[in-house]
C-alpha cells in the first residue's frame, strides 16, 4: 500500500469514502509520522487517543454512510485555537496552564465535519513573529534545508508549526492565523499553500486575539484544492464574532479548475523592491506568464500608499495587542506569580509570563495609544489604512479581479540568523500586511525554488470575499509550478 501519509487530503478523502483504507489508518500513519518528526518541534501537545477515537467515529460514520465532508481526514489545530480539554496556550508561559472548557468555532466546525485532531502546533508566541522563534516551546525547524547544507531554517512564522508540519506530511492539513502575513509566509518558506480569508470569512471567536480588526483564521494546505475543501468547513457566519459575516459559504473546491480566461490580474508596481532577489523578480514574471497563457491579462496597476503599510501596521497591530493582552493579569488566565500587592503581582505575573517580543509590543502599543501619542502614531496610522484599502479598490474599480506578487522577500532564513534587530524581522511581511490592513483575502502558492533549493511562493490578492477567483488562480499557478516536497532528513 502507498505510504498513508504522502496523498492529498482529497485523494484521502475519495479513498476513505471508497473504503481503500480506514481512517483509523490513516491516522495512525500520521501518528508515527509525527513521533519520528520530533525534531521539527512542530507539534507542542500531541493528542493520540483522542485522534483515535475521533477516527474511529468517523470510520462508523463512514461505514453507514454518514461521514461529512472531513470525515475521517486527520489535522494539526495551531495552539491559538481554543480545544476544550485540550491545553491551549498560544505557546506562552502566561498560558502554560490553560485548559480550556470549551471549543473555538472554527475547530468546532472540523469536528462537526468528521475531522481529526492529532495535536497542537507549535507557534510564535501570541502569534507574534515571522519565524517561530519566540514561541515559549523553542523554535521550529523547517523541513526544508539548502541543497547540501544541513543548517536548520525557520519555518517562518507565526503559523509556524502548521506550515512545517503540513510539508513535512505530519497532518493532511492544519489550522492557521494571519494578522499581517502568518499563514502565507510560513506557507511560502514550506511550499504548502496558505489561504488568509477575507476579514469576517471565518469565527474569530475562541481563537487567542493578538490584533482584532487585522487577524483572520486559514487553512494550510498540501494543494490548492486541500485547502479550498478545508476552507468550506472553517469559513462561515458566527454570532459568537460580531465582526464575522453572515453570507453563504460557497463550495471553494467548484472553484478549481474554472476557466480564468479574461481575468484581468493586476501587478502592483509599488512591489517591485530596490534589492529585491533576482530569483524573487524571476519567479514573479514567471508566474505572470503562467497566468496569461492560461488565458488572463496582465495589467500594471499602482497601490502607492504601500510604502506606509509595514510602518501603520506595526503601530495597529502592537495597539490592539496591548488592549488584548491586558486580560493576562494572573488572575483569569494561566500563570500567577504572586507578590506583597496586587500591583506587584500584575507586575511580577506579566513580566514572566510574556517573552521579549511580546513585551516589546505591549510596551510599543501602549505608547501609541496614549494621551499625547495617540493622535500622532494611532489616529494617523488608522488613516493610511484607510488609504491602502482605498488603492485595493481603485484597482478593483478599474476591473482588476486579483493582483499577484510575490510572498515573501525572501527564502527561508536560518534559525537565530535575525534575531539582532526586530525591523528587520518585520520586513518579511512587507508583501503580506497590505492584504489585511485592507481585509482582503490572500493566497500563497508554491511556485519554484532559489538557487539553493529552497522553496518561494506566490502571493494573489483577491476582492473582498472572492476567495473562489483566488483558488481558481492559485491552482493555475500550482498546475504549472508543480509540487514540492522536501527530501526527509528527520
Ligand atoms: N509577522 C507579523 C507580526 O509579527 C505577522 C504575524 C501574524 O500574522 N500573526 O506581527
């Protein structure tokens, strides 16, 4: 039999159905995966008996018939996802505790599908980070490695976990969160395919907040059609989210595979960087080619405002941060360090239950927000906002139907190769945080490799709520760009 753990997640879920092996089996197979894959640190908590018990619920459901459309497909649940029972910590020492009494939405809806949790994964603290580097559980390992070099790279970040853990055939698929770029990094560094949705596509509800008007929940996936089938069972209207949409969900999988003939794709000027890599510059053309022989127009568009977008992002995202984290005070949550008052013991319980990075943001948030700051850093970066959305719907007013740029400025870097200064951290989401300041769904998709093996992806950007162009593209981009995976060295 072929090895359980290399298939798509639709070619399991059509081999299940036809009762060519069990679920059971199949998550077994993942199972032991997972085990002889300790030394990616993909996973923080692993879960066996519960995956099966949950895959035996599926293989009765199968048998009579009644499997939903996830039945039986094992997956890793990113650790920000609140699973009741299940320890959630959002891989901070303030939650190393936590134990949750009930289920977030999204993991609900996997669950009431028929799927199968195998674990935990492993994330940037709180979701903050480009790397997995500042996880409370040590950083991840990158199942990919520079042709003949054994160095160990990030897997980017903060979907860290999912992403290694989906290339390295760990889960069929995993849970992800993206708040400036941390489902399509980590997707890029890995050659998987990372879908963020549009603001309010998915529950945000039971899912640890780091930015709340920016942070958004998606799959990542093997293939483009994995995660369009993960997306129908994640995406949907929540009265637990106030901000989430009440609108159909549409069969995303019906998206693959249409015609894209006639789509007019926008290539946005302001994306083409001063020293940016030739291979980056490469693959871009590349893809644009891929496009128009497929039948679409390729068209220069311009978003001037994006310069302004890292620098309003990291002054939006750290504000929020600060108000959401006030709730970690030792006393509802987690971890308590007591001391003579309660003041002491805020202080003492914060100070070491957060980690540098989170400190940093706490810290850089709170300022902004303050009497005398606010009007200077918050007010104003909330207007450019405003004004990079506005150049996303310029373009879509002038018929553009999905942009395409890169992913990522980059490959995937060693372990502790950027841990001096924290800008520099920053500048991996200079493609990426565009899309949520904006709201807009965003995919990336594996297109090809640098000179040193490594994978980079692409990046579409599509109108609010049409994440179905996005897939219909996306699996043009991976038809002709192929699949990768790394060559096991674990
Ligand atoms: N890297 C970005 C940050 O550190 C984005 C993280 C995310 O999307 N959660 O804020």
């Amino acid at each position: 039999m072929t090895d359980l753990t290399s298939l798509t997640l639709a070619e399991d879920r059509d081999g299940l159905a036809k009762k060519s092996f069990t679920s059971l089996e199949l998550t077994n197979a993942h199972l032991d995966a997972i085990q002889a894959a300790r030394a990616l640190n993909a996973f923080v908590m692993e879960t066996p008996d519960q995956a099966r018990a949950m895959a035996r619920e599926a293989d009765a459901s199968i048998t009579k018939g009644q499997g939903g459309p996830l039945a039986g497909i094992p997956l890793g649940i990113k650790d920000l996802f609140a699973t009741r029972d299940v320890r959630t910590t959002a891989c901070s020492k303030i939650l190393a505790n936590f134990v949750p009494t009930y289920e977030s939405t999204i993991t609900s809806q996997l669950w009431r599908d028929g799927a199968v949790m195998l674990g935990k994964l492993n994330n940037d603290e709180f979701a903050m980070g480009s790397s997995n580097e500042t996880s409370c559980f040590g950083p991840v390992v990158n199942p990919w490695r520079r042709d003949g070099a054994n160095t160990t790279l990030v897997p980017g970040g903060s979907s860290g976990g999912s992403a290694s853990a989906v290339a390295a055939l760990l889960c069929m698929g995993a849970t992800a969160t993206d708040t400036g770029g941390s489902i399509r990094q980590p997707a890029a560094f890995t050659a998987t395919v990372g879908l963020k949705p549009t603001y309010g596509r998915c529950s945000r509800w039971g899912i640890a907040a780091f930015a709340s008007s920016l942070d958004q929940a998606g799959p990542i996936a093997r293939t483009v059609r994995d995660a369009a089938i993960l997306m129908r069972s994640m995406a949907g209207h929540d009265p637990k989210d106030t901000t989430s949409a009440d609108r159909d969900v549409p069969d995303y999988e019906a998206a693959i595979g249409k015609s894209v003939k006639g789509m007019r794709i926008g290539i946005p000027r302001e994306y083409r960087l001063d020293g940016m890599p030739a291979e980056i510059e490469k693959l871009w053309s590349e893809g644009g080619a891929w496009l128009k022989s497929a039948g679409a127009e390729l068209v220069e568009v311009s978003l001037p405002h994006t310069k302004y977008a890292l620098p309003a992002y990291y002054i939006v995202a750290p504000a929020e941060a600060s108000s959401n984290l006030a709730r970690y005070d030792g006393v509802r949550y987690g971890l308590r360090v007591p001391g003579r008052s309660i003041g002491e013991m805020y202080e003492n319980t914060r100070a070491e239950g957060f980690g540098d990075e989170v400190r940093r943001r706490v810290m850089i948030g709170t300022y902004v927000l303050s009497a005398g700051y606010y009007d200077a850093y918050y007010l104003r970066a909330q207007k450019v906002r405003t004004l990079i959305k506005r150049d996303f719907e310029d373009c879509f007013a002038k018929g553009v139907n999905a942009l395409l740029t890169p992913a990522t400025p980059s490959a995937a870097f060693g372990i502790g190769e950027k841990g001096g200064d924290p800008v520099e951290m920053y500048l991996n989401d200079i493609f990426t945080v565009t899309v949520n300041m904006a709201g807009l769904p965003g995919i990336a998709v594996p297109a090809g490799k640098d000179a040193q093996g490594l994978p980079l992806g692409l990046q579409l950007i599509g109108r609010p709520f049409d994440e179905e162009t996005l897939f219909s593209l996306a699996e043009v981009l991976e038809q002709a760009a192929g699949r990768f995976t790394p060559t096991r060295w674990w």
